[in-house]
C-alpha cells in the first residue's frame, strides 16, 4: 500500500461528494463543500478514527471490505474504485468473487426513492446499503460487522428480528434464503468468503444444513410482510426483490399500498425518523 498516495486520494475524493448527494442533510457551517470524516465514516460503517488515520497515512492495510466501502461511500466510478484498491495494494475482486459495488446508475436510482424504505444486497444476500427509510423500519444496521450483515446467517443464526411470520412461513422464507444461497455458491465456486458463510450456516443451524444437504433450490423474491415496529405497531407491506443483473445486486423495496393503515403508519415513520431506534 501507499499510504500517503490513498489517504490524500481519500481525502480529495471525500471533498468533492456534496452531502446532500450522498442522501444526507447540508445543513449547518460547513469548512467544506464535500464530506465530513464523521459522515464518511457513518456511510462505509466504520469508526472516524480509522477514516482519519487511512487519510493520515497512520494507518496502513485496509481490508478489501473497507475499500469497498469506502468506494460506495464516495460514489466512485469503476474505473476510481479500481485505482482506489490499487492505492490499498490489494487486486479488486475479480469475476469469481461476489460482486459488491453498487453502481452510479443503481445509486441514482436509489437517491430517488428517499422516502421508500430501501436496502441493497450483494447475491449473497449480504447487506451493502440501506437508506434512512430502511433503517427507521427495520433498525440500526451500522453496528452490524462480519456475517450479521449477512441477511442468511442473520435468519438462520442471529437474533430475532422484526418481520412476523407463522410458522410455516418461516420455514418457507429460510428456504428460499438456502436455495438462493446455493444459487450464488454455484456462480461464484471460487469465493472463499462464500465458502466460508456457507461452512458457518451448516455447522451453527441444523435446519440450514438440512435444507442444504437435501439439495434445496429456490429463491426469495415478493412476498407480504407484517413488521412489528417498537413506535409506529404493526406494518403489513408488499416487499419486492428486484435483481440487477450486471453487478448482481439484490434491492429490497417495502411499499403499502395507498389509503391504508399501514400507509399511513410509513407516513409516520418518514416523519420519526430513526427517533424510533433510541425511543
């Protein structure tokens, strides 16, 4: 790695990114047009300290993760987030590994559904973004590191979440995340960290591993879902699964359906905010 030569790249890319670009508020004195550090840092989610060190030059060895993150967080081009991995001395993953850079054109469209609960995901079903509206639905996801962002494990082996589901529901939902993670393993053989998620999921839950030693296929896609929020009750909301295909990206969408209830609870929500995580 050459630290000065990504730390100023860094610096020099975070100055040219206006907040209100990357969804969030301009208000207030600002020595700069671009990002703070401390926005930059929320955006890739990871601490200030290390974003001022990477740009220092102190800090040395950043893993692909991080630059990735860092890539989406500055809305860099392929060809910027390229270099960008170059700067870090690592190779940018190649057709092998699981795509996780979400485009200009995606990231577009995704500043234009502000107020639509929204997340993005990797074919492996691992979180790569979600908007404000996403997070005031479902909870906090900056905290989540290493494979609790990983939509999988967290179903099969994390705590429980938000979405209501009967039984038999459950086990169809699980299904379909199997099947679809089967899916990707087979596009992408050659992904260690798949393997790696994979081998995890197989050893912690005796489910996962027998829906996958049956050899089960499917695939999570639209369903309805009722959310049990902590402020707002009860959400009953259309969930659609889109598929990029290109960067192989997952984009979640919830919707309600107009003058109901619940349309009017995510109308509420828009309003909360993300009050609703420390209420």
């Amino acid at each position: 790695m050459a630290p000065g030569k990504f730390g100023r790249t860094l610096h020099r890319w975070r100055d040219r990114v206006p907040p209100e670009a990357a969804g969030l508020p301009a208000g207030g004195r600002r020595r700069t047009a671009g990002l703070r550090r401390e926005e930059l840092a929320q955006l890739a989610g990871i601490s200030v300290d290390y974003v001022t060190r990477l740009e220092q030059g102190r800090a040395s060895n950043p893993s692909p993760q991080v630059v990735e993150a860092l890539a989406r967080a500055l809305r860099l081009s392929a060809d910027e987030r390229e270099h960008l991995f170059h700067l870090a001395g690592l190779v940018p993953p190649g057709p092998d590994a699981v795509p996780a850079y979400i485009t200009p054109s995606v990231q577009r469209l995704l500043d234009r559904l502000s107020g639509t609960p929204v997340a993005v995901y990797d074919a492996a079903w691992t979180l790569l973004l979600a908007n404000p509206m996403y997070t005031a639905l479902m909870g906090d996801t900056s905290g989540w590191r290493g494979f609790e962002r990983n939509g999988v494990w967290r179903n099969f082996l994390g705590p429980e979440g938000r979405v209501r589901h009967t039984p038999e529901e459950r086990r169809a939902f699980l299904a379909a995340l199997a099947g679809d993670l089967r899916d990707a393993a087979g596009r992408y053989h050659a992904d260690l960290g798949l393997q790696r998620l994979i081998g995890e999921l197989h050893a912690g839950s005796e489910l996962f591993a027998e829906l996958w030693d049956a050899g089960t296929v499917g695939r999570h896609e639209a369903s309805r879902k009722t959310i049990d929020h902590p402020r707002v009750g009860a959400l009953t909301l259309d969930c659609d699964v889109l598929t990029v295909r290109g960067p192989d990206l997952r984009i979640m969408i919830y919707t309600a359906e107009p003058g109901t209830e619940d349309a009017d609870r995510l109308a509420l929500l828009a309003v909360l905010g993300t009050q609703s995580l420390t209420g």
